[in-house]
C-alpha cells in the first residue's frame, strides 16, 4: 500500500470535506436557483415571446412578500403545458434508455431529466414559484441533506478497495461458497 | 391589542389560537413543505441503498433492469403524471368557485391512481409467477448475481410508493367529502393545497424512481 | 495521572509506538482548560455573587478580540489533533510488506486463527485455552516477536471485532468481506484479545489471548500443530476445536446451556420448536451440525452456527462417532 | 401591561376543567407538556433501576447476579428506553412544549392537534416497545446492528415498529415547532430578539425533521427483513453490515444533537436569567445552534472508524468531526463570559448550570480523545466511550433538564420546591455522577470492552467504585423526584416571575392561564435586556421596558 498516494488521496478528501463547509451558502444558492428553475421558466418565456416571469398566468401577480393570501389561480394554459412538456420529457428518457448508451452517460441523462420533470412538478404543479421564499429553503435543505447523505456514504463505499489489499475486497456469497464457507446464521438462500 | 378589533372580519374556520386566516394559511402551507422536506429524506433511505449496490453489483442492475416490465413502467409513469394535472386543475377549479368542477376533477385524479395501483399489482402478479420475489424468497431466473437485493430494494421501493399513493387516495375521497359539504372552500382552501402537494411529491417519488429502476441500465 | 501508563496498558506494539502521546497531549489540553474554564466560572461566582459589593458596570455583551481567540485557539488545537491523529493512524493500519498473514475467524463465541503459510489452525475457546494454559503451551493467538503480522478477519455470523489493547489495534470482522489489522510486538508476553463488537450470549466470554513468543518458540509451535494435524483425527479433539463445548454439555448432570446437552442423544426422540419430532440418528446429527437452523430442538434458539464446509469428512466422521458414544452406556437403557 | 398586576379571576390551565379525558384529550400545549414530563419520569425511573441492575451485576468481575441474555436484554432496554423514550423528548417535548409558546407570546403551538397526535403517537410507540419487552425482550442493543439484530430471536420486530413510531412523534413535534417559530411571535418579536431556548429548539425541530425520516426508513427495513426477508442488509444475500450502519448512524448521530441542542437553550436561559445580566454573545450562541446542526449532520461516520469503513472515508470523518467541537466551545465560553460582572443567585437552577458546564466540558473534551484516529482505535467500543456518552448525554442533556425543571417549575405548577434542599442534592448528583462515570473512562482506556456481562479480574476495583456511585446518583435522583413532587403540591406558591426573567413566560400567570395571556403581550426588546447600571433590581419586579 502506497502510503504516499494515499495521504495525497486523503488530502483530495479533505478539500472535499473543507468546500463542503465553505461551500454551504454557495450550494445552498444553487439549488434554491436549480429548484426555481429560473432557467426554465426564462426559456419557457422567451419561447412564448413574453416577459421573464410572466409564465404564471394571464393576470400578473406580483410575489406576495409573506404569504400568498392574494389568490390569483395560474390558468389551464400554464398547467396543459407543464403536463405536455412533462410527457415529452418522459419519451425523451424512455428513448435515451433505448440509445444503449454506457451505464454512466445513462444514469446521467436520466438523472438530468428527471431533476427537469421534477423541477417543473415542484415549481409550477407544487407553486413553489411565486411561493413563500421559505419553502424553497426547506425543499433545498433536505434535498442537501440527501446529497450528504449520499456523497458521504459513497465517500466509504467508493474508497473501500483503494488500498489495494484484502482490505475491503468482498468476500462475495459465490467465492464464500466455493470456499465451503457460507456466511450461516441464517437460512442459506435458494441457490439460484 | 385584542381579538375583537379583528373578529368582526374573521371567519370561522379560522382557528382561536391564530391571529387571522393569513397567518393560519401560510402555518398550514409551511408546515405541508416541511412534511414533504422529511418525505423526501425518507425516500432517500431507498434511494441510497439502490446507490450503494448498484455500485457494488453493476451486472446485477443491468439485468435486473431488463426483467422490469418497461411498457407498464412507462404508462404508469403517464397515468401519473395525467393524475397530478387533474389535481392542480381540481384546485383551480376550487379557488375560482366551481365546485362541481373540482369535485369532478378529484374523482378523475382518485381514478387515475387506481388505474396505477391496478397496472402495478398486474405488474407484480408477473413478478411473483416468475418467482421474483424479494430477498430471500427470490427463485427467479432471469436476473443474475445479487438478484434478490436487487427486487428487495424493486419491492421496497416501489412497494413504499404504491402505500404512499393509497393514503393519497383517501385523503382524496376525503378532499372531496369535505369539499363536497362546503367545509373546504375557496378561501378556507390550505386542505386542498396541502394535499395536492402530497399528491404531486407522490408524482415526483414516481418521477426518479421510474427512470432508475426501469431505464437505467 | 498525567503520564500514559496510568490511564493505557503497556503498549507493546511498535507500530502504534508514541500514538500514546497524542492521548497524554490531549489529557493536558483537557485540563488546562477545565482549570481555566471552571476557575474563571468559580472566581465569577465567587466575585459576583448577589449580596456581595462588587463592579457591575456595564457588564460585556460583545468582546470582538476575545470572540476571534477563543475560536482560534480551539481551532488551531484541534487540527493539531487531527494531523496527529491520522499521521499515527495511517502508520498503524498500513501492514508492512513482509508481514506474516495470519487469518481471523470470528463465530459466535469463539475465535480461530488459520497460519496459511503453515496451513494450520488454532481454535481459541475458553476451555481450549484454560486446557493449554495447564498444559503449559501457548495460549491463544500465537505469534513471534519482532515480526509485523497482519491479521485478516472475517466472520462467519455476525459481526465480531478483535480487540488487543496492549497493541492499541481493533477491527471489526464482518461476515462479508476481510478486514485487516497490522501490529508488530516488541515484547514476549501474554496479552488479551476481547471481542469488542456486542454479538450476543457470550459475548464477553469470546476472549483469549495473544502469546508472543521468540521466533524459534513460534517455529517449534508451528511443527508441534502441523504433527498434531497429520495425525488420524480424534473426535473429541474435534469436538473441542470447533467450539462445539461453549454450548453443549456432554456429561450426565450437565447443566443446559445455550444448546441442548449431547449426553445420551443418539437414538433419542426429540421435539422440535415446530411441534414435530424427530429420531436423533446420524443424518440428523449431520444435518444439525451442517445447517442447524433446519431443525431446532424446543426450548432452544436458532443460535447455533452452521458448520457447513468447516469440517472436512475425516473430521465429520469422527464427530460422529464421538456423539455415537455419549453416554451411550446408559443411553441403551433408554 | 398594568392590568397584569392584579390577580385574574381566571382559572390557571391546571384547574381549567376536570377528569382524566381533559387531560388525555387536550390541546392545550402546557398540559400536553405535562403529561410527557409524566410519562418521560417513569420511563427515566425505568431505565435508572435497570441501569443499576446493570451495575450490581457489574460489582464483581463474575457473571453472577443475573444470567448473560437477561444481562443483554437490559442493556439493551435500558438503551432504547434512555434515548428514544427519554433524551430524546425530554427536553424538546416537555421544557419545549410547555415553554416554547409562551415563550413566543402565542397562545397554543401552530398545530394542537397535530402536538396532542405526536403525544399519543410517542404513547403507542411506547406501548410497543414495552409490550416486545412482555413478549420476551429483545437482545440487539440500542444500536440494532445488523446481522446480529436480524438473526437472533426475540420480538425485535416489536421493538423496531415501537421506534419507527416514535420517530413519527419526534418529526411531528419538531414540525410544529419550526411553524410554530416562524409564524407565531408575538409582534415586536425579531428572529434575534428570541430567547436562545427558542433558537436551540428551533435548529433541533431541523434536525429532528431531516434525519429522524432516515430512522424510519431504517428501522422499516429491519422489520421488513425480519418479517418477510426483504433481505437490503442481509450478508448473505450480498447485503452490506456497513451500509446499515451508516443508516443508522445518519439519524443517530444527530439524535445526539436533538438531546443536546435544547439542552444548549435551557443552560442559555438559565445562565443570563441568573446572573441577571444581557447574556454573552447572543448571535455566536444562536447561530452555533444552526451550525452545530449542520456540521453535526457531516460526521456520523466517526462511529465508524473501526468498523471496516474505507480509511480514507475515516480520515474524512475525522476532520470534519474536528469542527462541531469548534462552535461547541464558543458556547461554553460565552456562557462563562456572561457570568462576569453579573448578580449571580446562587439558586438551584444555577447550581444545576455549574454543574452542567463541569460534565458537559468533560464529556465534550474526551470526545476530542474519540475524534482522533488513532486513539479511537483503541477506545472505541470501551467504556471510555460509556462514559464519554453519559458525560454527554446525562451530563450534559439530562442535567440541563432537570436544571431546566428546576427553572420553569413554579411556571409550570405555581408552587416553589424547597430550594435549600435543591442545592444541596445538586451537590450530591454532582459528586455521586462523577463516582459512577469516571471510573469508567479510566477501565474503558485500560482496555474493558462495552456490552461486558463478566470482566476480567485487574478491572474489579474501578467498577465497584462505579457501582456505589451509581446507587448514590439513583438515590440523590429520587430524592430529587421526591422534592419536585411535593414542591408541586404542597410546596409554597410561586409568584409571577421568581427569578426575574424578561422573556415572555414570566409575564403570565404562575401557573399560566389556559389561553397563556391576557391579550397580546408585545415585545420592544431583547430577551436578556436588564439594567446595565450600578443599580441592581431586586423584588419581584418585572423590570420590562414594554
């Protein structure tokens, strides 16, 4: 084991771990702008030719500053259209899955097409946008505390076989059982 | 101060303890988002368990994901999405007064869900002929390596999602019941909202779940 | 108090060697400021208790230089902590190249270390190791001075952790996958090896030794257990090795333990958590010791590990016919 | 305000209505409060009998007072029942519930309904849990590690939905809570003219909000694997042990930061109360709230280091366990700090703060020995730990509450308890606490591993130390118990506002009326705003500028 290579690889970890905490403010930004879908909404408006931020409806209404107690119902029109780019989003992922495509790029435009559904779900369906502010902090805190969750997590996983050695390696049912060694304890699964 | 400078105003529904229908609203409406804030955590449990083999077991994805059935995958996906388009139409209908609308529109939205519980149970009649059963009692064939994990974390999932949606269905024909004898209304309306937002992040689960477990490969 | 030999055990691992001054470096930091801390706290009360004249003044609620110390020097002290930390780390789980591997087998309650090069085992039960104590051999896990080794555990149940204070060295073994632990002993001695991680029952009963000894010690113990193993196999030998005496008696007034006692078994009838009842023959036995989950007496819990792949024919063989002859004498009048 | 200062003929909450159903079924946030402060007693006075079963058991260094699995299985209810029955509610849903609206001026919590729901919810969790205790009891350790807590026998099962349960309770209280924060202060309240319970309760609803979920997903799992074999954790399927662990510990380690967080707020109050002064730094201890909500959600895999995580996941652990100390010790300096040029009342409350600020700095220091790498190794799974833990968590969060009881006592009953005795017996949990969890970290680092049902004979003598000074800590907790109670019921009436506090639940009643206040009360300035001069006030004068 390469200890030199792995205080690097350790050092590349703490920089992960420091712009985590440095970045938090930063991220937090990102999503709130990510699930707004600014972007979308900009795009949606340009496509109709009218101005940004006034997708929502015919009748304009200025954000409500706390609450939304002035009830102004987006129109049909608005709602058709999210429900008609949410299908042709759901046959633009179902053909990529057709494309047989390497498993990463797979995953990955899968993963981006689905954030785009759900952000148009969130934003316009679940009226996040032109919503309280708050409600976009607590949709980006959670969603942030399940991205720690995850990169974390995978931060173990991911790392586990880097040393190299047995350390990690797994130990796996069929070589257990070639070995004569099945993990027992339990009622030994079916064999398949 | 006292409430009575402000009780000549205030509705009925309006609860004792709030100062007036905004603020009891807005309470409502924060508190509907910080219950689906913790929804979304609780998913993230499943979410990243099927992360984690994944990684682990990479060719037991790419066959378990062609053993799904794609086609009920995908029209499920759509009967979904229609369900979650009724329900902001049966809001909007709420607010601007047309009751019968709105009812009409929950009833449209209840059905769309029992046609998605009826293709997903179709769809787990299948599985369970072929013996794909979760973990332990998986005697399938089709999938190879980790093939029980991999429908443990299929069932779980999908499984948590199908409850999900029959809560949903209730408080639906609730929704209705109530909107029904006039107790929910255009102005008194955070019911409504909140549980359409309950049923769009049933939607959204949908919306990641679907593409990772059926597509991806 | 403040040196390291009253709060650890001796260290004996020149790995781990100086990973103890970090502990006495912290103890210091520990109390300086628990003196600072609570003094000042004391010298307030006692200042400023009410009743008692003193300068209330315009009592500070913001100090900006004392805010930005009292955060720096925490700061700077736990990084100090934390390079020192995993400096000492790294140096303690990386084995050296040339270290001798030895194998580690968690199961409930038992430990057993594989000498691959060898290709001999040591089983460490509590009985076996009191045996070996009287007997004057080595206790335990048995390794050479001077030499790194590098333990690679695994279970076979559920997780268990090797736990050697005197080598400051811990590590979960995972019924999944290895795990390795790395230490190179300085001293001949005896030193103890707990399980660290809860697994149940006897879980403070799975512990042993490690006996260090000298090089040529470690080769005569090594030719001493290859002679034994290519010798004809003994069923009780057997018997004790796999632990099976952690948990059946095999005397007449044995008391029960956590399985049933074996005296008199073969050819009895008995009954099964399923209500059912079955004739204790050899296929039983076998089936009982190969996949004990299949078939559980009442009055027992699915405990039992299974033995599958563990025995090898020879060795199931002679099981056999030890169990045969429990209390067979008055089996008969059964 | 002066209407205030005559008696008002209106009944308190205590006497509002009658029977049982009034209580069982009421709304009312300040008798839900006392009804957890009810049930969480008992449950804390089950857990201490087991916990000194446990100790009489550890006397000697042989297994002989109780067999091995009735051992483990109270450990393991001793656990369970310590940290999701008690620790957990104690200080957000007892001092939380009851103080908490006051606190904001605000008639009731943001959802009553949903709070008397979260109240039973915790009851039926509770009801399981006890009733897998009936069936047999349940041997996996709080911990519920698998494979073990999936292969051995037992209602675990049980046990598992009881905390999925109360998982739900905790979410719901913690939801209500941030509403409750965000939409019910009383005008003229700021976000930083709250009292810092208010902040600390608020960043612990976050987290109880964002992590318990996890729990329950978790904890759905194992039930789901014991019940029909889903088998996610499940070796011999391909399942990986660690991944469990890295569920559990993503709820459980900030569960350690929903028993300690409120526990930061009580202290808060208690010590600027006090001293009788503005406290030291508002904003550091406000915002350290949030942050050490924060940071602490990055650091679960510190209870992993020797578990067979990647290293490398460890040393990333590690480094970012470094920085919860960080905002940690701000808040005990700044505590210290406010006690400079204050009035200090030697009362019982205060008593409870010194004691609190000695082991919470102990517990708090030796979890820097924990964070470290290479010392981990060799402590993690011994008693250091247990004591490390109990510094912290009984301590630290427990004494913080009792601390707090004391404070808001004769809020919550109108009636004084003798406060002579109070300090007295402060003593004696000080002394005796430190005689039954030091001992522990000095076997713990010598080697003694946790979970030990028998030991080996070098570590006898600590642990009978431990053991005395664990049946004097249980003595000096029911004497404690037994003066609150009598203080509750004969002890002499408490006036409006015993200690002087200027935040909001020292305007009202003692006890408070069912509707909290009369009218609205306002608010013009901060929480700890006393008079900075020479002068000092004394009486029971409310020395507000409203």
């Amino acid at each position: 084991m390469d200890v030199v290579l792995n205080i690097l690889v350790m050092f590349g970890l703490f920089s992960v771990g420091l712009s985590f905490l440095v970045l938090l403010p930063v991220v937090g930004k990102i999503l709130v702008a990510v699930f707004s879908t600014v972007l979308v909404e900009r795009a949606v408006s340009r496509w109709r030719g009218v101005k940004s931020g006034t997708v929502m409806g015919a009748h304009v209404v200025p954000e409500p500053v706390v609450d939304g107690d002035v009830h102004e119902p987006p129109s049909v029109r608005v709602y058709v259209s999210v429900y008609l780019s949410l299908l042709v989003l759901t046959v633009v992922t179902v053909g990529v899955s057709e494309l047989g495509l390497l498993m990463r790029e797979a995953v990955f435009w899968a993963v981006v097409v689905a954030s785009l559904k759900a952000g148009l779900v969130i934003a316009w369906f679940m009226h996040l946008k032109g919503g309280p502010p708050m409600n976009r902090l607590v949709l980006s805190t959670s969603v942030f505390f399940m991205v720690i969750f995850f990169t974390l997590t995978m931060a173990d996983l991911s790392t586990r076989t880097m040393g190299g050695d047995e350390e990690g390696q797994w130990a796996t049912i069929d070589e257990a059982r070639d070995a004569g060694d099945v993990p027992s304890g339990w009622s030994t699964p079916t064999a398949p | 101060m006292s409430d009575t400078s402000t009780s000549a105003q205030r509705p009925a529904w309006v609860a004792s303890f709030f100062e007036s229908a905004t603020q009891q609203r807005s309470a409502a409406n924060l508190g509907m988002w910080l219950f689906i804030g913790q929804e979304i955590l609780f998913f993230s449990g499943l979410f990243m368990a099927y992360i984690a083999y994944r990684w682990l077991y990479p060719d037991t994805w790419l066959s378990g994901a062609d053993a799904l059935n794609k086609t009920m995958g995908t029209a499920n996906t759509v009967v979904l999405l229609t369900s979650s388009l009724t329900m902001v139409l049966a809001i909007r209908e709420l607010q601007v007064d047309r009751i019968r609308a709105s009812i009409r529109y929950i009833v449209a939205t209840v059905v769309l869900g029992v046609v998605f519980l009826g293709v997903k149970s179709v769809e787990y009649a299948h599985k369970f002929e072929e013996g794909i059963l979760p973990g332990l009692h998986y005697s399938g064939e089709s999938v190879e390596g980790m093939a029980g994990l991999f429908f443990g974390i299929y069932f779980a999932l999908t499984g948590l999602h199908a409850l999900h949606v029959i809560i949903g269905l209730g408080l639906l024909v609730w929704l209705a019941r109530r909107i029904h004898l006039g107790l929910v209304t255009s102005e008194n309306d955070s019911l409504a909202e909140n549980i359409g937002l309950y049923w769009h992040l049933v939607d959204l689960v949908w919306i990641f779940l679907f593409p990772m477990l059926y597509l991806v490969r | 108090m403040f040196e390291a030999d009253f709060w650890l055990p001796e260290s004996v691992n020149a790995l781990a060697a100086g990973s103890d001054d970090l502990f006495v470096f912290i103890l210091w930091v520990t109390v300086v400021s628990l003196v600072l801390v609570m003094g000042a706290m004391l010298w307030f009360v006692f200042r400023y208790r009410s009743g008692k004249a003193a300068n209330r003044l315009n009592p500070p609620t913001h100090h900006l230089g004392l805010e930005v110390t009292w955060t720096v020097i925490p700061t700077i002290i736990l990084f100090i902590v934390f390079f020192w930390g995993t400096r000492d780390y790294v140096r303690m789980s990386v084995p050296p190249a040339s270290a001798l591997e030895i194998r580690v087998t968690g199961q409930k309650w038992f430990w057993t270390f594989d000498y691959p090069e060898a290709g001999v085992r040591v089983q460490a039960t509590q009985a076996l190791d009191e045996q070996r104590a009287l007997e004057g051999s080595p206790v335990g896990l048995v390794v050479p001075v001077g030499v790194p080794v590098k333990l690679v555990g695994s279970s076979v149940d559920v997780i268990h952790s090797m736990f050697i204070p005197a080598f400051r060295v811990k590590k979960d073994v995972l019924p999944n996958r290895y795990t390795t632990a790395t230490f190179l002993a300085t001293e001949e001695g005896e030193f103890d090896l707990f399980c660290a991680e809860y697994c149940g029952t006897k879980h403070s009963g799975m512990i042993t030794k490690v006996t260090v000894v000298s090089e040529e010690d470690f080769e005569v113990f090594i030719d001493e257990l290859k002679e034994v193993s290519e010798g004809p196999v003994d069923g009780a030998t057997v018997f004790a090795q796999g632990g099976c005496a952690g948990c059946h008696g095999v005397t007449r007034d044995a008391p029960p333990g956590v399985g049933p006692s074996l005296h008199g078994l073969y050819g009895r009838e008995e009954r099964l958590t399923t209500g059912e009842f079955v004739l204790v023959d050899e296929n039983y036995l076998r089936e009982s010791i190969v996949n004990p989950m299949a078939k559980i007496v009442e009055g027992y819990g699915p405990v039992m590990p299974a033995y599958v792949g563990r025995l090898s024919e020879e060795e199931m063989t002679a099981l056999m016919l030890y169990l045969k002859g429990l209390g067979a004498e008055d089996g008969a009048a059964l | 305000m002066s209407s205030l200062d005559s008696r008002s003929p209106e009944p308190s909450y205590l006497g509002a209505s009658r029977g049982i159903r009034s209580w069982l079924f009421t709304v009312d946030h300040k008798r839900i409060g006392v009804m957890y402060l009810v049930a969480t007693t008992i449950f804390m006075m089950f857990g201490g009998i087991l916990a000194g079963v446990l100790r009489m058991e550890l006397f000697t260094a042989a297994g002989d007072l109780v067999d091995p699995d009735a051992y483990n299985r109270m450990f393991t209810l001793h656990g369970s029942i310590m940290v999701f029955l008690v620790i957990i509610p104690a200080a957000p849903a007892v001092i939380g519930n009851f103080v908490l609206p006051l606190m904001l001026g605000a008639r009731d919590v943001a959802f009553p309904r949903l709070n008397l729901a979260s109240f039973h919810i915790y009851l039926a969790g509770a009801a399981l849990l006890l009733l897998a205790m009936i069936l047999g009891s349940f041997d996996t350790g709080w911990t519920f590690y698998t494979p073990y807590s999936t292969s051995t026998s037992g209602p675990v099962a049980w046990a598992l939905t009881g905390v999925f349960i109360l998982g739900f309770s905790s979410i719901l209280t913690g939801l209500n809570f941030i509403v409750t924060i965000h939409k019910m202060r009383a005008p003229g309240m700021s976000w930083f003219r709250m009292p810092l319970l208010l902040w600390a309760l608020y960043a612990t609803s976050a987290v109880q909000l964002l992590a318990t979920p996890v729990l329950a997903i978790t904890v759905l799992l194992l039930v789901l694997e014991r019940t029909i074999g889903v088998g996610i954790f499940d070796p011999a399927l391909g399942g990986d042990p660690i991944l469990f662990q890295h569920f559990f510990w993503f709820y459980s380690h900030p569960a350690v930061y929903i028993m300690i967080l409120p526990a930061f707020g009580i202290v808060s109050e208690m010590v600027a109360v006090h001293a009788q002064r503005p406290i030291f730094g508002y904003k550091g201890i406000a915002l350290s709230s949030l942050s050490i909500a924060i940071v602490g959600s990055l650091v679960w895999g510190h209870h992993m280091f020797t578990s067979g995580q990647s290293i490398y996941a460890s040393v990333l652990f590690s480094f970012l366990t470094f920085f919860v100390a960080i905002p940690t010790a701000i808040k005990v300096f700044s505590w210290v700090a406010t006690l400079y040029r204050g009035d200090i009342q030697i009362t019982p409350p205060m008593m409870y703060v010194f004691t609190f600020l000695a082991l919470f700095m102990i517990g708090g220091l030796t979890g820097v020995v924990l964070g470290a790498l290479s010392l981990d190794v060799h402590l993690h799974d011994t008693y250091f730990v247990v004591a490390h833990f109990h510094y912290v968590m009984m301590g630290g969060a427990i004494i913080a509450y009792i601390g707090g009881l004391h404070h808001w006592w004769p809020k919550i009953f109108g009636r004084m308890y003798p406060k002579r005795l109070a300090s007295i017996t402060s003593v004696l949990v000080f002394v005796s606490f430190n005689m039954t969890f030091f001992p522990m970290f000095l076997v713990g680092s010598r080697g003694m591993p946790r979970r030990y049902y028998e030991y080996i004979a070098t570590f006898e003598s600590l642990n009978q130390i431990a053991t005395v000074g664990a049946l004097l800590l249980g003595t000096s907790l029911f004497l404690t118990l037994g003066y609150l109670i009598w203080g509750a019921l004969y002890g002499p009436a408490a006036s409006r506002n015993p200690w002087n506090g200027l935040s909001l639940e020292w305007r009202t009643e003692s006890p408070p009326i069912e509707h909290n206040f009369h009218g609205q009360p306002t608010v013009s300035g901060g929480p700890y705003d006393y008079p900075v001069g020479p002068e000092i006030p004394s009486g029971d004068g409310i020395g507000v500028s409203a």
